[in-house]
C-alpha cells in the first residue's frame, strides 16, 4: 500500500509538471503569434509608404525588426522542441509509473491470496492433527487393554507367580513367548501319544 501511494504521489506530480509544460508551450505559442502579427503591421506598414526616404527608414527598421524576430522564433521553436521533448518523457514516465502501481496492486493481491491458501493449509494440518490426536488416544487405550488383556492370561496360570511391579513390553513378550512354547510342547506330547 505504501509502495502503490508512493507512486501515486510521482504520477500526480509528474502530470503537474506536465501541464506547467503545456500551458508555458501555449504561452511561446501565443507571444510567437503576436510576434507574427507585428511583423505583418510593420509590412504593411511599408506598403503604405510613397516618399523613398521614408521607405529606406522604414526598410532599415524593417530589417531590425525581422532579424530580432527571427531570433526570438528560433528561441521560442528551440523551447518548444524542448518541452515536446520533455513532455514525452513526462508521459512516457507516468506510463511507466502507471504500470508499476498495476503490478505493485496484483503482486498484493497475489501475497493476499497465498496468504489465505496458506491459513487454509494450516487449518486444514490443524484439523489433521487434531483427528490423528484422538485416533493416536484411541489405538492407546486399545493397546493398553490389550496388554492388560496379555498380563492377566500370562500370569493367570498355576505355577506362575504375580508380577511384584509394573511389567515392561520384554517381560510381556517373554511370558508369553513361556507359554506358547509350553503349549506346544503339550501338543507335541499329546501328538505322540496318538491324541488330539
């Protein structure tokens, strides 16, 4: 936003200099006018002349009267050219600044937009995460009620003695490791005997 005001300030100002230019162009323009005219009374006034000194008098300031007013034609033509030239760069540089403040307004509109896709990502991982949270306390209570499942017919057999503490996961897996292999050794025994 403060990059789109800033060039909104160069472009006003730019477009003030340029109509300052323009209306001093005018103003050469108008004094050029009045310049032509006078040269075009001062012929005329010639023309009206009949005495040949008075027609030399009159040709002599003539002849001033030109070659100044061809002076200040070749200055004003030489401002002009100038200020043509200026007033295209001026142009040229509001363009420019033009364009700047329609990228600088899409590029804020694209970060407003990643912006929210990315808020959207974020809910969507926290909705995720919320979901995998209840399933991970879920399969929790499920293992545990398993292993506590796993405890009790270990340790619910004649001969074995309750645990003193809180069994670890090796322990688990080593009592019953005991009775599987306890249990098929009683198959087998079965088996050679000839029964089921």
């Amino acid at each position: 936003t403060g990059a789109i005001s800033s060039l909104q300030r160069q472009m006003e100002i730019q477009e003030s200099t340029l109509r300052r230019i323009r209306s001093e162009k005018e103003m050469l323009q108008k004094q050029l006018r009045e310049r032509e005219v006078q040269l075009q009374a001062v012929s005329d006034q010639f023309c009206s002349l009949t005495e040949e000194q008075k027609q030399e008098e009159m040709m002599v300031m003539m002849e001033e009267e030109n070659h100044n007013l061809q002076q200040v034609v070749t200055e004003q033509e030489s401002q002009l050219a100038e200020q043509n030239k200026l007033i295209s760069e001026l142009q040229e540089t509001i363009s420019r600044l033009r364009a700047e403040a329609v990228s600088t307004r899409l590029h804020l509109l694209e970060q407003k937009q990643a912006h929210k896709e990315i808020q959207s990502q974020a809910e969507a991982l926290q909705h995720k995460e919320l979901q995998t949270r209840v399933a991970l306390e879920r399969i929790s209570t499920k293992f545990e009620r398993y292993r506590s499942k796993i405890i009790q017919a270990a340790f619910s057999l004649e001969g074995i003695q309750d645990p003193s503490g809180e069994l670890t996961d090796d322990e688990v897996l080593e009592a019953m490791q005991k009775i599987f292999n306890e249990r098929t050794e009683l198959q087998q025994l079965l088996k050679n005997k000839g029964s089921r």
